[in-house]
C-alpha cells in the first residue's frame, strides 16, 4: 500500500511538472473505467446549476490532496458552463452558502471544518452536499461516517450523500434516513447507491427522504379562525376530539399522504403571537422556537417573521378590510317611501287629511250662510283620500278653492307613484364608504399589533385615532364592534367577517369600505431549515394545482361552523344573501292601499245613507 500512495505521488509531481502524463487514481492494476467518478458527478450537476462550490480538506492523507486536484482538472475540461468556487475552510465563508456541493475529506473533524459559520436562525436552505470521503488509516470509516451523518442532522442538512471508495473502481453512496418502524427521528446511516463501472446504479444522487413518516407523531399548534380551523375538546377538556375547517382538511390530507400520526395542541387564549423587527418573539412564535411542536399553522405572511423561521408557501390568499356598524343612511329623494311606510309617510297622510279638514271647517266659519257651502264632513274625508266629489258651492272662489287642493292631493298621490316605482327599481345610491371619510368622521380605528404602523402611515390614519389589540378570536372583536356606542372601525380578515355575519345572520348589521387594505398570504412557520418544510410543501403544491384546495373553500363558505352548529344552520351559501328590495317587503304597501280604498267605500255608503236619512226627515 505504500509502494502505491509512492507511485500516485510521483504520477501527480510529473502532471504538476507539466509533463503530458495522466494520473488515473483508481487505475493501478485494472482497465480504466468509461469515466471516473469525478466525470459523472460533473455530469449531474451540470444538469443542475451554472455554480458549483468545491471543498478539499484533508488532516491526515495530504498525498490524496494532488490527485483530488488532478481529477478534478480532467472532470471540468471543457465545461465551461459550470462556474466553480474553492476554498477550505468553513470559516472563511460564513453566511455564504451554495445549493450544490462537492466536498473532498478524509474524516470528520475534516467534514466540520468546511461547514460554514452561522447562527441558529439563519433561515437559508442548506442546499445538495456530495462528500467523498478517503478515511484516514487510524480511523474507523463507520465511526467517522456515523459523527458525519449525525453533524449534518443537527445542521439541518438533508441531502447529504457520502462516497466511500471500496476499490476497483467502486464507491459505495450513503446517506441518513429519520423515520423508520419504532425510530421515530433517529438518524440511520443507510446505503443508497453504487458507483461502479463509470456509472451509478440508480440515478438519483439525492433521493428525497420524507415521502413516509411510519406514523411518527408530528405536532402543530393552529390558530383558531374561521372559516380556516376550529376544533372542540373531549369531555374532560384535555385533549382535541374533532376539529374542521379548510387547515383541518388540509392536516388531515398530509397526514393520511405521508402516514404520520398528527398531534394538535390546544390554543393558548393569552396568547396570539408575533415576531418583532429586533427578532422578540412571543406567543406561538417563542414556544416553536422552543421545540414545543413542530409547525405553527394559519398565521399571516410577514417579513419580520420569514427573517428567523422557514415559511411554508402560502395556501391561501385573504384580504383585510375596514369594518364599521351600519351607519345611519341619507337615502336618496323618496327612498324612505319604501321604507315601507315609515313614520315619515305616515305623517304625510296624516297631515294631508287634517289640511282638508281643516281647510273645510274654516270655509265654513268665514262664509255666511253656512248653506252657501254644501259639503259635509263625508265629503271632504273623501277628497282627501283622493276620491272625485260633486262641488256644490254657491261662491266661485270656493269652488275654486277647493279645485286647487283636489288637484294637489291628486299631485301628492301621483308624486308617490312615480317616487315608488322610481325606488323600486333603481338602486340606492348611497354615499360610498372610504377610510378618508371614516377619519373625517373621527371614527377610532381597532387594528391587530401584526400591522406595522407604515401600513397607518399609508393609510394616512392619525394616530391619536389608532387603537391595538390583541384579540384571540376575531368574533370578539366583532361583539365588540356591535356594542360600541362609539364610531368605531375594525381591520378584519374578510373571511373570518363573513363567517362571523353569515354564522349569526347579521346582514343588516355591518358596513365595509369596499377598498381593500391589504392581501394577505396565509402560510405555516417551522423552525429554521426545519427538514420537514420539503414534505409539506409538496403536499401543498399538489393541492394548489389539483384545484382541490379552491374545491374545499367553496364546500366550506357554504356551511361555517362544527358539525353540530352546520345541522343548525347549514343549507345556506353565502352568495344567497337577503335580497334589500322584494315584493315580498312591500306587502304592507299594497294592504295600506286596500284599506284606504275600503274606506273610501265607507264613506260611499255613508254618504248614500246619510242622504236617505235626510230625505226622510224632510
């Protein structure tokens, strides 16, 4: 062995001396392979990327180093696509990281030397590590690859692959597996492939790893809100029994697809959780950071928070919106007709008849003798319910009198016609809500702290009309809103508003400014290059593009609330909402109308009776 590591001396001495001799590692004593090792792993990542980092370390077998260096030369010859970067030190490139990686070391002190410097929060994917390792002599290869293995588990490095070299022309290719049957995230060296004859004997280098989890418990701690998550405890209010929602359909379909057992930890209500810009953490947020479970799921996308945990991609798109109690409308000319028949047009009629009357009582007080007007009571109660009289009058300018207010009772009654069917088809054109107008009005504005106060500044709220809180549920805040005396306007999610709205009927009870504030994504947290944002994703991704996740939204708006509440107020889709105008809310019109003519029908047969009476007195 040692007449060989002499005569690979001497070969790399000769190629660094310029002469035209080919140094061939694993040539001795056998047939040069179709290509060596370093040529197949050039060719697999030159389908990958233009950028390539390359690492050599050694402790212990310096000799190794020249031809490392020589086959590296020979594998990038005429690869001028692939840029490479070398160094040897993990030091020396801190926070600097690339996605592909080709390492050369000879134990695992060497391995820990190259790994980059950075502190647990660093957020950046580890990226595709190929080591090839030729162990030192006084090591053992197990020992030295089980330290690697377990060193890249706690850097949160997933595709790792080791080459080992085992002889004629051979590498044996192993890489670590977490979840097996009874060893639930326990790091297990595995072997996974082979390099030998110039190729390798399955062609993926970096197989992905978590496609089954052997019913391994996974913990996730969501937030409450609806139409997204809800849940209720078992009688003895210890653990969750039944959970629903769009994020309970979507836990349920990762679990059953990557075969893992799913825990869900009760909401704390202290609680709502936020990270801030100097990296505080609080609520959820600190507990993850803690280990307390493993994913937090249903919060808001923001920057501060992506800057120290790994975010999953979002799910789901909803906006923020400003709500307000229903205001007291200024409705257009004539829409209070419709009311229908409030106190306003009540009035009307009412001082319409007492006109008449009294127009006719001081008619018959100025004129003398009191036969010179020959109305009675009867017919003056029918011209003002619109009813045509015979004027007997001696005096003309009574008869003309009396002309002018039928003509403008008939005005009065054809200017409500014409007010009604104008309203009745015609939607009402009230003044449209802006936040601009609700800060004129001096409303006070309730937002989340999760909104940063540049989002205010845009908004070009002042201050001094700003309130935080921190409520857990929404509904709250919503309850809230209704019993306030005060103007008050409430930042919400859209959705949750109209569950709120749609669970207890409340659709006369809100206003929204139709501008929406902003779009939120809503996505899950893990800890930083958690390893299990890969398999989550996929689940995500295959759902997004299946349709299936848009499929749920539209199934849930339909029903919102448990199981027990959908029974209760199920079969109703939310774009079935109370129509503001039917025939139906004009019923009272129409008998208000059947009534005045019934009493005009009274008055016929009253007056026909009274004359009788007179004819037979006389």
């Amino acid at each position: 062995m040692d007449i060989l590591k002499i005569l690979f001396f001497l070969c790399g001495v000769l190629s660094l001396s310029g002469l035209q001799l080919k140094p061939q590692i694993w040539k001795v004593g056998f047939p040069k392979p179709p290509r060596t090792f370093e040529q197949a792993i050039m060719e697999y990542f030159e389908s990958k990327t233009i950028r390539l980092s390359v690492a050599i370390h050694v402790d212990y077998t310096h000799w190794w180093k020249i031809f490392i260096s020589s086959y590296l030369a020979e594998a990038f010859k005429e690869r001028n696509s692939m840029k490479i970067e070398v160094f040897s030190d993990g030091k020396t490139r801190k926070y600097r990281l690339y996605e592909y990686n080709l390492w050369y070391v000879d134990s695992y002190k060497a391995f820990r030397a190259l790994l980059p410097d950075f502190n647990n929060q660093f957020v950046e994917t580890m990226g595709q590590y190929m080591v090839v390792m030729e162990t030192a002599k006084h090591l053992n290869k197990s020992q030295e690859l089980q330290q690697i293995v377990q060193k890249a588990f706690r850097r949160n490095i997933v595709n790792i692959a080791i080459a080992i070299y085992e002889g004629n022309f051979t590498f044996h290719l192993y890489h670590y597996g977490l979840f097996h049957s009874q060893k639930c995230r326990q790091v297990v060296l595995e072997q996974f492939n082979k390099f030998q004859y110039g190729q390798f004997t399955k062609g993926d280098l970096f197989p992905y790893k978590f496609h089954n989890f052997k019913q391994c418990p996974i913990d996730f701690y969501m937030r409450v809100a609806q139409p997204f998550f809800g849940y209720s405890l078992s009688n003895d209010h210890t653990k969750i029994e039944n959970f629903w929602g769009l994020e309970a359909m979507i836990l349920t379909t990762m679990a059953d697809k990557l075969n893992f057992e799913l825990h869900l930890e009760q909401t704390v209500q202290q609680a709502v959780g936020n990270v801030f810009e100097n990296g505080t953490l609080v609520g959820p947020f600190k507990s993850l950071l803690e280990k307390k479970f493993d994913i937090l799921m249903g919060y808001y996308h923001f920057p501060a928070r992506s800057r120290y945990f790994a975010v999953s991609r979002s799910y789901f798109l909803t906006p923020t919106v400003v709500v307000i109690r229903k205001r007291g409308q200024d409705l257009v000319e004539g829409h209070w007709l419709l009311a229908p028949f409030h106190t306003n047009t009540w009035l009307v009629i009412i001082a319409t008849m007492a006109f008449g009357m009294v127009t006719y009582h001081l008619m018959c007080s100025l004129v003398k003798p009191i036969s010179s007007i020959q109305l009675t009571w009867l017919d003056v109660f029918g011209l003002t319910l619109g009813s045509a009289r015979n004027i007997r009058s001696i005096l003309l300018g009574t008869n003309m009198a009396i002309c002018l207010w039928n003509l403008g009772f008939l005005i009065v009654c054809a200017t409500f016609g014409g007010k009604l069917y104008d309203a009745f088809n015609r939607k009402p054109s009230m003044q449209q809500i802006t936040i601009a107008r609700l800060i004129a009005l001096n409303y006070t504005f309730l937002t989340k702290n999760i909104y940063s106060n540049d989002l205010m500044r845009a908004l070009q709220i002042p201050l001094q009309q700003i309130i935080y809180t921190d409520f857990v549920y929404d509904d709250d805040a919503f309850e809230l809103l209704l019993q306030d005396p005060r103007p008050v306007a409430l930042f919400a999610n859209y959705w949750q508003f109209q569950a709120f709205v749609a669970l207890h009927r409340l659709y006369d009870e809100f206003d929204m400014v139709p501008r929406v504030v902003v779009l939120n994504q809503i996505c899950a947290y893990l800890r930083p290059q958690s390893y299990l944002i890969e398999p989550y994703n996929r689940i995500l991704k295959s759902l997004q593009f299946g349709g299936i996740l848009q499929k749920w939204m539209r199934e849930i708006t339909g029903y919102i609330g448990s199981p027990k509440e959908m029974q209760i107020v199920s079969r109703r889709k939310t774009n079935r909402e109370p129509q503001q105008l039917s025939l139906a809310q004009l019923r009272i019109v129409f008998l208000g109308l059947i009534i005045a003519n019934a009493l005009n029908f009274a008055v016929f047969v009253g007056e026909v009776m009274v004359k009788r009476i007179h004819k037979k007195k006389s």
